[in-house]
C-alpha cells in the first residue's frame, strides 16, 4: 500500500497516453453508473425512504371492504363508530375532496381543496408553521367557516406574507377566515390548496361512501391486532344495521404501502433493468482491457523479467480499473442528476414521491460503491490473464503481430454471449410492454373522443343550491354553447368516461325479489343532458334516448348501458323496466322507466372491463358539478376562450376547471403502462447499442489479430467473399449461444412482467420473434463491417506488417 500513490500516478499517465481508449471506457461506464445511479435513487426516494412525518410507519390507511365490491372509501358514520369505538390507534381522522370557486380577489379561480376532520394534522403529525389547525368544535355545522391554506397556495396568491392570518377569501360564495399555513412537507391530500373542516354532525346514509380515513396506531401497537379490533367493530355495525352493512369489513393498509404499492413492481423491474445494462457495459470495457493488455504484452514481458511479480502487475492493472471506474462515475453522477430531471419530464404523476427524490448522500455512497465494484468486475478478466505466458515465449512473439492467446479469445467470446444474451431478455421485456401498450391504445372505449373538448365548472350551493337553480343554469348554458362558432354538438354531465371518482349508486328493480342484505347491486350514475350521446357518438342499441321533454315534472326515465342490461335482465327486454335509486319500500320513492339501452363505454381507462352504466336526465336529477362536452370542427384547445365567455356571461363568478380534451383524458388513463414502456424500452435500446458495440469491438480486434493469417489465404487465392462469409460465420457464432441463452432468461423474466401486462402473455411468440429477427440483423451488422475491411485489406501490407 506504501507505492499505491505511485501506482496511480503511473495509472494516470498511461491512460493519458491512450486518449482514445480512456475516453471510450469513460463514456462507457458513464452512462452504466450513470443510469443506475439515477434508478437507485428514484427506488430508494419512493419505496424506501420514509415519509415525511413523525413515527411514518405508524400511519394506515383504512378502508372499507365487501366481498363483491372490494376495497371502498368509509362513510361518514361508518368513520364516527370506528373512532368512537376503536382502542388501537391514537387518533383517526378522514377527508374527503373538494373543489371550490375562490372570488373576491382578481380573476375567479377554482382551488383544489379538501374538507378534513379537526384530527388531520395530528393524526399525520404535521406541523402547523403559521396559525394553527382545526378545533374540534370547528366539525359542527354552526361554527364559523374557517380555513388552512397550503404552503404553495400561500406563496402564489399572498406572496408568503406572514399577516394572511385573519384575512378572509370567499369559497363558492361563502366567506372562510384565514387560520393557518400548512407545512410544506404536508403530502396528504396530495396538491391540495385549502382545507376546510368536514361537518361531522349532519346525518348521511350509511353506504353514502366518500371518506378517506388515516389512522395513527399507539405505540407498540401492530397492524394485525389493530385490522382484528377493527374486524370486531365491523361485525358490531354489520349486526346492527344489516340493510346497510351487511358483508361490509375493513381493510388496513400501510400509509406508505397505500402509496407506493401500486408502483413497486414497476421499480424494482426498472432497477433489475439499468442493473443488466451496466453489466453490459462492464462487459465491453472489460473487452476493451483484454485488447489493451494483449497489446501491452511485450511490455509485461519484460517487467517480469526485470523482477515484477505477477501480483505486482495484477495491481497495477487493477489500479488502472479504478482509475477509470472511478472517472466513469463522477461522470456518471452528472449523468444521473440529468436523469432524474428528465424522468421527472417525462413522468406524469404516475410515480408517487417523485418530486421528493434528490441526488443525496445515500446516492453519493451508492454511486461511489458502484464505481470501485464495476472497476474490479471488469479488471477481473484481464487480470486473470496476466502474466500466464511464458517468458522467453512473450519476448520472442513481442516483435511480432499479436494473435492474441486462446484463453483470452475464449473469454472475449463468453462476453459477448452475455452481453448479447442480457440485451435480448431487456427487448423481449421492452416488446412485451410496448405491445401491451399498443393493445391498450387499440381498445374501443365506446366513444368517439377526436374532436371533443371538456371543462368543469361548479355551482356554488349558496346561489345554486335548489335543483330549479341547477336546471335553469344548465339550460342557459346549453343555449350558449349550441350558438358558438365551431361547436358541432355540446351537452352537460354530471361525470364523464375517463375521469376520477364515478358514483357509483345501487339501485332496485320494481317487481325484483329483495335482495339479501349483502347483496350488491349497483352501476356507474351519470345525469347528463340530451344529445349526451349524440356527442360523444355513443352508440344507441335499442329504444330511445331521452330529450328535452323528459324534464321535471315528466315521467322519470332512464337509459342503461348494453353492459347493464345483460347483467341485471339477462335473456329480457328491459325496456319498460322500472327501477329506483331509493328504498323501494317507500311509498314516495320514484320510479324510472327504462327507455333505453346504449354501447358500453370503458368509464376509467380503457384497461378495465365496463361496468353497468345507468344515464339520467339532468333536468329531473340535477347536479351542481357540470361537465361541459363539446364537439368542435377544429382544433378543441381554441374553444377555450369562447367556453369560458359563455360560462362567464350566465356568472361571472363562475372559473372553469379541469380543461382537457378528450383524447388527453385517454391517455392520462395509460400514462403509467406509457411510462413503463419508454423506460424498459430505453434501457433495452441501450444494451442493444453497447452489445452492437461490443461485438463490433471483438470482430474488428480479432480481424487485426488475424492480419498475417487473412493475408496469406488471400495471397494463396481465397476470393474477398470466402474471407467475409468466414469473419461472419465466426463472429456469429457467440451471437446465437447468447440468443440461446437469452431465451431462457427472458421466459424466466416474463413472469417477472406479467402484472404489467394487458392483452399480451409473457411468452408472446410475436415478441419473442421480432426481437429475435432484430437482434441478428443488428449482430449481423456489427460483424459485417470488420468482415468487409478484412476483405479489401492489401495482402503484402498485411505480410508486411508481421
């Protein structure tokens, strides 16, 4: 260790005097650490890195559950009964989400808000840095309306200004005093801009599920005591009112489990990918070594015979590994922070915790620890072939052209069947998901959304809290939008496909035997207003839809989607049909007529099997949250002026919301599967690259090594296509054994996939065969070069040259 200053310094100097050389290892492992280093931190800010409140692993999630339905928000007097009756956490709060028109200061805006029980801060133990947080008095529907606002909120409409406290901002018409400013670490509701306190003393039904419930376990409390505590409540509840509870339990779910579950497997994919491609580049530095040190044999040779001993020379060279392993990952840091920027580009909210994620020192260390073991892995093949030849045998062929020695053919040839064999396992996984994507893309979601703009707008319930208010403000608004330049046809709704948060509503079917207690039966509600269908050229299967004479006052009526109607008449016309959203036990509850029955339309994403639909008519079911539809005969985006005009001249206190074409709410559905894709696909292209390298690399240095030999078969007569099909035939030869072995990875890592496939199996032959095709071709490419130059090389510059 005492001449290891020297040794590098030595290092140093050599790698200097090979430029060429340097810079290709350098730039090589660059990009391997780089991506790596840029994964791991993206793994490690998500899945491990703990979330920002105190004691993270004592928050959960609760949710309700039912054997049909699956997991389900709680309601509002589910929630109370579990935080009256619990014994297992400290505190439970809930929330539930919100949107709100903020007037009174400048332009009308829409705020993302959330209404939360009095608990919320300190169930999450989130500070309150300016003001306080919610009383608990302040859950009664009688007390003063008071708000927090969110920390970015704060900073873009009062600039940070520590005096906002006892200001007042008017939310969908009502004033709210100002008490306090949330963290900036407050990440629950996510991007939420106020929250206000949930009324907690106003009666709802029992199954009227809409509540987010978090949980802080008490200290030496587990999850599963605290899930059997809750079971207990559950059967309490279920036994007491079993019109309503019937089967319905709870599920706990960690809070970061909650969040980041859904993207793990996705990760941990990515991780094991960026992982193969650094091998690969180790793979083809190594090559590279191998070929520097068959062409510094001489000069091993004779520091052995000076007295070197192989243990001295084997540091030496393990010295120069390091040495550029170790430039290849400050390199590689730069590359990373380049790549978490452009991840956080290309990311759409798919990946929870993104924004958290910094190049810190636990990233540093990973970076630094990668860089000394890529060094040593591969320094390791040429190092074992150091100085294993004989003395007087490695001066005599110093002079000479170098053939280079078979172990180190053999060990060239076994790097590039790894390589090869790692960058085909990366494009079947690439291919597979590229193609589950494409399926998606494919899918028929039941509608026409080319040429379809959508918009929110909400009514406030203090000027719009009578259905009379509600109609007459949907049909003036109908009016206006029919009279815009370029609309085609325009309606309203409730909800629209491809959007968050369906209600779903249960339902009874006159003349039906009732149902047992458990029993679940229900559809996807949208009042809508007529010629909804027309709109988005949802098609009609049989009846009729409704228009503007099933209005209040009217005979009720309904339209149901094909989906429906197999489900609940099957084998029957249910046109005629009555049924009601109410306990049909009620005298005064209203009957729907059936009058008819439309296409099924994929209501969340495209992925996901329609569920039954039922369509009501706005004006006799009305609803102060609007979606405005319109199909326009251009480009939908230059409506948004005239859509906001029109919303404005009925209300100017009225801001549109959530603008978006219809073929953007498609694609936000399948971002995650279009994420998943772009990333595999780019560490797949990578490993092609640096395999194409790679084998480029070894062809060409063997057809250097073989100069002599190539020169004399072409000075005896061997025509310039014997010489090229012999280069292919040879260089091939590792390409297909690393195909071979390639196969029986990527089956193996097609289960690996399966939960992020849709439409397509892990063995997909089509998959399987193109890669297959595409990375012989890409081999065939690499080996055709060096096989080309070999045959155009002058046979007595070649016997020349030994």
């Amino acid at each position: 260790m005492g001449n290891l200053p020297g040794e590098i310094r030595y290092a140093i100097r050599t790698l200097l005097r090979s430029p060429g050389f340097s810079l290709a290892a350098i730039l090589t492992l660059a990009l391997g650490i780089g991506a790596t280093t840029a994964i791991f931190t993206v793994v490690n800010g998500v899945l491990v890195h703990p979330l920002p409140y105190p004691n993270p692993h004592r928050l959960v999630m609760v949710w309700g559950h039912h054997p049909t339905i699956g997991r389900e928000t709680a309601s509002l007097p589910d929630f109370l009964d579990w935080r009256r009756e619990n014994r297992s956490f400290d505190r439970l709060a809930a929330w539930a989400n919100a949107g709100y028109n903020m007037t009174g200061a400048g332009e009308p805006e829409v705020v993302r808000g959330a209404q939360v029980t009095a608990d919320f801060f300190p169930v999450l133990g989130a500070a309150i840095p300016l003001g306080r947080g919610f009383e608990a008095a302040e859950e009664l529907g009688g007390a003063p309306r008071v708000v927090v606002i969110g920390h970015d909120f704060w900073r873009r409409r009062f600039g940070g200004s520590p005096d906002v406290i006892g200001r007042t901002i008017v939310l969908s018409g009502v004033p709210h005093t100002i008490v306090g400013v949330a963290g900036r670490s407050l990440g629950l509701p996510e991007e939420r801009d106020i929250l206000t306190p949930m009324v907690t003393d106003t009666v709802m039904g029992r199954r009227n599920d809409f509540l987010h419930v978090i949980g802080r376990l008490r200290p030496g409390i587990e999850l599963r005591r605290a899930q059997d505590e809750m079971a207990t409540i559950a059967r309490r509840l279920e036994t007491q009112y079993p019109a309503s509870n019937a089967g319905w339990g709870t599920e706990l779910v960690g809070l970061q489990e909650e969040i980041v579950g859904p993207v793990r497997p996705a990760l941990w994919t990515f991780m094991g990918a960026v992982l193969l491609v650094l091998l690969i580049a180790c793979a083809n530095v190594a090559n590279l070594m191998l070929a520097r040190s068959a062409a510094r044999e001489r000069e091993a040779t004779i520091r052995t015979a000076l007295g070197a001993s192989r243990r001295r020379l084997v540091r030496q060279l393990l010295v120069e590994c390091l040495v550029l392993s170790l430039a290849g990952g400050v390199l590689g840091i730069a590359v990373a922070a380049w790549g978490v920027d452009a991840l956080r580009l290309l990311e759409t909210g798919t990946i929870p915790r993104l924004n958290e994620t910094r190049l810190d020192g636990s990233a540093l260390g990973f970076a630094l620890a990668l860089s000394l073991l890529t060094g040593l892995l591969f320094g390791l093949a040429p190092a074992l072939r150091l100085g294993r030849d004989d003395l007087r045998e490695g001066l005599q062929r110093g002079g000479r052209a170098q053939t280079g020695s078979r172990g180190a053919g053999r060990t060239r040839s076994f790097l590039v069947q790894l390589e090869v064999a790692i960058a085909f396992v990366l494009l079947v996984g690439a291919a597979l998901l590229l193609r589950s994507f494409d399926r998606l893309q494919r899918i028929d979601p039941g509608f026409r959304g080319a040429g379809v703009l959508t918009a929110r707008v909400t009514l406030p319930r203090l000027r719009y809290g009578e259905p009379k208010q509600q109609v007459a403000f949907v049909a003036a608004l109908r009016e206006r939008l029919d009279a815009l330049p370029g609309v085609t046809s325009a309606a309203l709704a409730s909800d629209g496909p491809m959007g968050d948060g369906l209600p779903y509503w249960g339902f009874a079917i006159a003349g039906q035997e009732p149902l047992a207690p458990e029993a679940v039966q229900d559809a996807a509600v949208f009042r809508t207003s007529p010629r909804y269908f027309t709109t988005l050229g949802i098609p009609l299967v049989r009846g009729r839809a409704y228009d503007d004479g099933d209005r209040e006052g009217a005979n009720a009526v309904a339209v149901i989607s094909r989906s429906m109607a197999e489900r609940y008449w099957p084998g029957r016309d249910p046109l005629g049909s009555r049924i009601t959203l109410e306990d049909p036990a009620d005298p005064a509850a209203t009957w729907m007529t059936i009058v008819g029955v439309v296409g099924d339309v994929h209501e969340e994403s495209p992925g996901r099997i329609p569920y039954p639909q039922l369509y009501l008519p706005i004006a006799q079911v009305s609803s102060r949250s609007l979606l405005i539809v319109a199909r326009t005969a251009g480009n939908p985006t230059a409506l948004v002026p005239a859509l906001r005009g029109a919303v404005q001249a009925i209300d100017r206190d009225l801001p549109l919301s959530q603008i978006a074409t219809m073929d953007d709410r498609i694609a936000n559905t399948i971002d995650r599967p279009r994420v998943n894709a772009l990333m595999l696909g780019g560490f797949a292209l990578s490993a092609l690259a640096l395999a194409a390298i790679g084998i480029y690399g070894v062809i060409a240095y063997g057809v250097v090594q073989r100069t002599r030999e190539l020169g004399i078969r072409l000075a005896l007569g061997a025509g310039a296509g014997w010489v090229i099909r012999l280069v292919i035939r040879q260089g091939m030869a590792p390409v297909f054994v690393g195909i071979a072995f390639g196969l029986a990875g990527a089956l193996a890592g097609g289960r690996v996939l399966r939960s992020l496939l849709f439409g397509v199996g892990a063995t997909d032959p089509i998959a399987f065969g193109a890669v297959t095709v595409f990375l012989v071709l890409v081999a065939f490419a690499a080996t055709w070069l060096p096989a080309r130059r070999a045959a155009r090389s002058d046979p007595m510059t070649a016997l020349r040259a030994d």
